[in-house]
C-alpha cells in the first residue's frame, strides 16, 4: 500500500486542523471576516421623494453619518413619482452587493400594496431589512386664511362649506390620513394628490389647496414661519417633539384615529448577510448617537434603529395594518 511521505502527511493534517478550526468559529467572527474589505466604492441611499421632501432630509443625515462610519462616499438619489414605485423598482432590480440601500417609508412597503391594484415588485421578497430608523410624525396643518384654529372647529366649518375643503397629499400617509379624516368626520372634501410633498405645501400655502396632512420634517419651515398653521399631529398621543399639538384623536369625532409614519432602509433581495450585519452595526450607531438625535429631532424625525430581523417582522405587520387602514378610510386601489 502507497504511503504519503511525511511532509505531506504534516501538511494535510495542518489543512484539516484549519478548516475544522474555522467551522468552529462562532458565527458572527466569520461574519465580521467574510465582510472584510466591504465597502470599496461610494455607497448610494436612494430616496422615493423629491429633495425638500422629509424622507430627503433624513437621507440626508444617514449619508453622511454613515459615509463617515464607513469611510466612503455616501450619495442621496431622489426618484420621485409613482407613490415611491419608480425608486422601489430601481432598487429591487440592483446588484444585491451593499452599495445600492433605500431609505424608505411605510409608502413603498406598507400602503402600495393596498393602494394599487398592482406593483412592479413585493416590498418582502424582492428586499432584504437592514434596519429601521424611527418615526416621522405627522401633522394637519391649513391655510392661514382657513378661519379656524382647532380640529373641532375644521370640522365645524367643513360640515357648514360642503364640498369647500380639499387635501393635498405628496405620499400614502398624507393620502391615507386626508381620507380617514374625512369619513370619521363626515366631511365632503376633494383630493388633490401631488408627485411629492414640497409642490403640495406650497399649494396650500397659496391657498390653492385648503389643507394636508405632512410630515414635520417637511412641513416645520413653513409653520414656524406663520405660513401654515398646526392642528394636530396624527399620532395616537403626543409627540415629545411637538408637545403642543394634540391628536387627531383628542376630538370626539376622531376618537382611535392613529396613523404614524417610519422610516427603514432596505438592500436588494439577496445582498450577502455578512454586509447587511455590517451595514446595520454601523446605522444602529448612528441612531444611538447624540448628535444625530439632536440633529433628527429638528427635523421633526424621531430617531432610533433596529436589527434586520425586528425590521422584517415589523414590515410584515405593517403590511397588515395599513391594509386595515385604507379598507376602513374606504380607499379602492388604483
């Protein structure tokens, strides 16, 4: 029978001794190996909103957080239009290699699939969670001549003007929220829908439009400087952020009105695990931090992160509960 000589029986047995030693590993050391080297070129944050838009602003400050974590180049693509479906599709159709991530909202992936009848891709199988960002409430804010100050006197004047009051909406949850305000309140009011959020304030603040429900982040400007005037926020209670606005849900007529807004980012479907655990250590920072709460928080943004795997299970309730949402508001898809 052949024998090997001895150096090459030495060599073997290093090499099974390596490979054993490597199976050993725990699992997230071989994580952290096999995304060594990522990333190698400038990273692009695509956002479903025109710039000037909140989702925009909060890309904005991800960019560069974590272009600095990682040490590259951090870009914001706006692809407006279509309710976020242009930018969704974009980003589902790209290499699943970490340098292609969508900064979303409950648009894209909670509300499209109800409110269209169909959609160029699956908000769960065509992306892969990386993690959550936190919340942008929203608020109702009216044109300044709108002789009213109080929810109950909106509607009061609605019930009284029928047909008078109309809504500009720049996303599905300034869609959503106009149509469940106006069949919990009875109220006979037009739609007016806009590619994004920044044209549609500037139409209520002309008085083209009478109201709309808008994120802070988009819509404080123009409330601080008197060019629109604040209601409520849509939130079940009070947000620490604007502690001065009621809910929706304090008038007697919008009793269990809640509608919130997040914020998530997504990689395509398929991106390799070891660069989304890369990509979620570094953003799961950034939320922590002081300064980008501090700097969030101004925007009116609510700031805080997740794993990828609380971000999957909260996509999926999501999907559920805003297909309660615009059942009950009586929205048909388009």
């Amino acid at each position: 029978m052949n024998t090997l000589p001895s150096s090459q029986r030495r060599g073997l047995l290093a090499l099974a001794l390596g490979l054993a030693a490597t199976a050993a590993l725990p699992a997230a050391a071989q994580t952290a190996a096999s995304a060594d080297g990522y990333p190698k070129q400038p990273i692009r944050l695509v956002v479903p909103f025109a710039a000037g838009s909140g989702t925009d602003a909060v890309a904005r400050l991800i960019a560069q957080a974590l272009g600095d974590a990682l040490k590259t180049p951090t870009v914001v693509d706006n692809k407006a239009g279509a309710n976020g479906i242009i930018a969704a599709e974009a980003v589902a159709k790209a290499p699943p290699d970490g340098y292609t991530l969508f900064v979303t909202t409950n648009t894209t992936h909670s509300a499209n699939p109800s409110l269209m009848k169909s959609l160029p891709y699956d908000p769960v199988k065509d992306f892969t969670p990386v993690s959550r960002m936190g919340n942008l409430p929203f608020m109702l804010v009216v044109n300044q001549a709108l002789p009213v100050k109080t929810v109950a006197e909106l509607i009061a004047y609605g019930r009284t003007h029928p047909g008078k009051l109309t809504y500009a909406s720049g996303n599905s949850t300034g869609i959503v929220s106009g149509a469940t305000f106006a069949r919990m309140a009875g109220l006979d009011m037009l739609h007016v829908p806009y590619k994004s959020t920044p044209p549609a304030i500037a139409d209520v603040v002309g008085g083209q439009v009478s109201m709309m429900f808008v994120d802070t982040a988009a819509g404080l400007a123009m409330v601080e400087a008197g060019k629109l005037r604040p209601l409520a926020v849509t939130t079940k209670e009070r947000t620490q952020l604007f502690p001065q606005l009621p809910p929706m849900a304090d008038t007697p007529e919008l009793k269990g009105f809640d509608i919130t807004s997040w914020n998530g980012i997504y990689a395509p479907a398929g991106t390799p695990r070891p660069i989304v655990q890369k990509l979620n250590q570094a953003l799961a920072a950034i939320a922590d931090s002081q300064g980008f709460r501090e700097r969030s928080a101004k925007l009116g943004f609510d700031a805080f992160g997740s794993t990828p795997e609380a971000f999957a299970a909260f996509t999926s309730s999501e999907l559920a509960k805003w297909r309660q949402l615009i059942q009950a508001a009586g929205i048909r898809p388009e």
